[in-house]
C-alpha cells in the first residue's frame, strides 16, 4: 500500500504559500472606507438632522458628523470582511474537512484591546470637550436647574416652558411675566428654556434648534440655544403623556430682534389684565396654583391646555 502523502495546501491555507488575506482585505477596505468619510463629511454632513437653525442644533449636527465618520470605516470593515469570507472562504464540493484550531492571537488580541481602548478614551475626551469647550450649549440640556457648564454669551433671553394636557404655554418672565402659546424668539440672541409641568411628565422638544427637555412637574430643567436663522420650527411633546398626546405640537417662529421687541411690548400690553390673575412667576408651580393658571389662560383665549390634573396627594381640591 502506498505511503499517504499530505494534500498540496490550497488557496487559503494557513501554511504560508497562499495569498495574504489580511492585505487584501486592508487593500479593499482603505478605499472604501476614504470614500464613505468623505461622503459623510462634505456631502451629506451638512444635511444632517438637526440641521444649522441654531448653536446648539449645529453643536449636535457636528457631533454627528464626527461619529458618523468614526463609525462609517468599522461598517466597511464589517461588510469588506464578511463578502470577502463569503467569497473566498466559502464551502467547496469535496471540501469537507474542519478547519484549523484556532487557540489564540496574541497581536490581535492586544490590537483590538489597544484601538477600542483608544476609541473610548478619545470619545470621552471630545465629549468632555463639546460640553465645556465649545460653548454652544454647555451641559444645560435639560438635566437639571444647575448646568455644570454655561454657554458663553450673556443677556439672556428667559422663556419659561409650561407643559400640560395636552399644550405648552410660555412665560416671558423679562417683560411681566405674560403667557401665551407663542414661542417667538430673537435671532442671534441666546436663550435660556426653563422647562417644567404642571400636571404630568411631558418632554419638551423643539426639534431644529436642537432642543429637548423633559418636563417634569415640581422640576426646573434648563436648556439653552442662540438662534441662528429666521424662520420656523416645530415645538411637539416627546413624552407619551396620555390620550391627545400625538396632538400635542405646535410651531414656533424666530424673528429679527426688532420684531421681536415689537411682538413682546405688545403682547405684554394686550395680556397685562390677564398676567395679572397669574400667580407670580417662578421656576416651578405649586399644583394648588394650577386653577389660577388655567383660569387666566381661559380668560385670554387659551383653551385645550386647562391644567386640571392634580396629585391625589395634594391637600387642595379643585
């Protein structure tokens, strides 16, 4: 009987005499990897949700731009790596043999380690960085009444946000405290959004300038935004808070610093009888309160936002 001899390695064989896959693969990879950072960067980069309406909707579109373009070189790999295993390494008539152990990998295993290790650390530092280097929107987005970091800039416009079944209502704190449906603001001019409930919990969302906030009762929560462009945006509740929920949404408007002076005396004068019968402004409301809002809300003309949801624990009964 003659002496078995070892089968000639073929293509793939870890023996040596085959093609270096690693170098194909990285050869197919760079291309398209270059190419879809540079799509992401210059071509659809600027089209990116929220989109440039404001500082803090331009900060976010950035940020995803910059995760975009890290992320985009990891999916070629995916998808480079698995057509070419499909290809190439794919099963073969007669081949029916298992392939080798694999126990092990010391160079990939401490490439992997070392690159993810390098991923999270530089995610953490440009994270650190667009909340209190940047000065777009610092770290007031809607966490809390404190932000740890401010935005630059100064003169504040305040606007307080009312959330309630199913409205939101807005207080304009700097000229006598009026209340209205209309969120007008200032272009060029930051803003500072103290966003609370007065029945349930609602999120606050004003979605091309890249606001969002929860709003909770007996909770100030601040966010800012510096408008950068006239026009509209959408205002809608992100907070599943009962029946008329999808309802909840409305449009609000940025306007030249004229109009809006102009929008905000008069407004003041035409609801002073009415400001007059709400209770004095502050961050947050007493649920004993809400009757008083409502009420001075119906008075103006204000209606499907009555705030009428007490806590059953409330001492005080409408």
């Amino acid at each position: 009987m003659a002496a078995s001899t070892a089968p000639e390695p073929t293509v793939g064989d870890s023996a040596g005499t085959g093609p270096n896959h690693g170098l194909r693969i990285f050869l197919l990879w760079l291309p398209l990897a270059v190419a879809a950072d540079l799509l992401l960067w210059f071509v659809y980069g600027p089209h990116m949700p929220p989109g440039d309406m404001s500082t803090s909707a331009i900060g976010q579109q950035f940020d995803i731009k910059v995760m975009s373009v890290m992320a985009a070189p990891v999916m070629a790999f995916v998808l480079v790596y698995g057509v070419y295993a499909l290809i190439v390494w794919r099963h073969r008539e007669g081949d029916d043999e298992d392939g080798p152990p694999i126990h092990g990998h010391t160079r990939i295993q401490t490439t992997w380690i070392a690159m993810t290790s390098v991923i999270v650390l530089c995610l953490a530092a440009f994270g650190t960085y667009e909340l209190a280097g940047t000065g777009m929107a610092g770290a007031g987005g809607g966490e809390g009444p404190s932000p740890i970091w401010k935005p630059n800039g100064s003169n504040y416009l305040q606007v307080q946000v009312i959330a309630q079944q199913w409205r939101f209502t807005f207080r304009y704190p700097q000229f006598g405290g009026f209340e209205t449906t209309a969120l007008v603001l200032p272009v060029n001019r930051p803003v500072q959004f103290n966003v609370t409930s007065i029945d349930v919990i609602h999120s606050f969302w004003a979605y091309q300038l890249g606001v969002k906030a929860d709003a909770n009762p007996g909770v100030n929560n601040v966010a800012y935004t510096t408008a950068r462009q006239l026009g509209m945006f959408k205002v809608e509740c992100a907070e599943l808070c009962g029946l008329w929920h999808g309802a909840m949404y409305d449009f609000g408007r940025v306007v030249s610093a004229s109009a809006f002076q102009a929008w905000a005396a008069a407004t003041e004068t035409q609801l002073a009888a009415y400001t007059k019968m709400l209770p004095p402004y502050a961050t947050t409301y007493d649920p004993t309160t809400v009757a008083q809002l409502s009420k001075a809300m119906i008075a103006a003309g204000i209606t499907g936002a009555n705030g009428l949801y007490y806590p059953p624990n409330d001492p005080v009964q409408p």
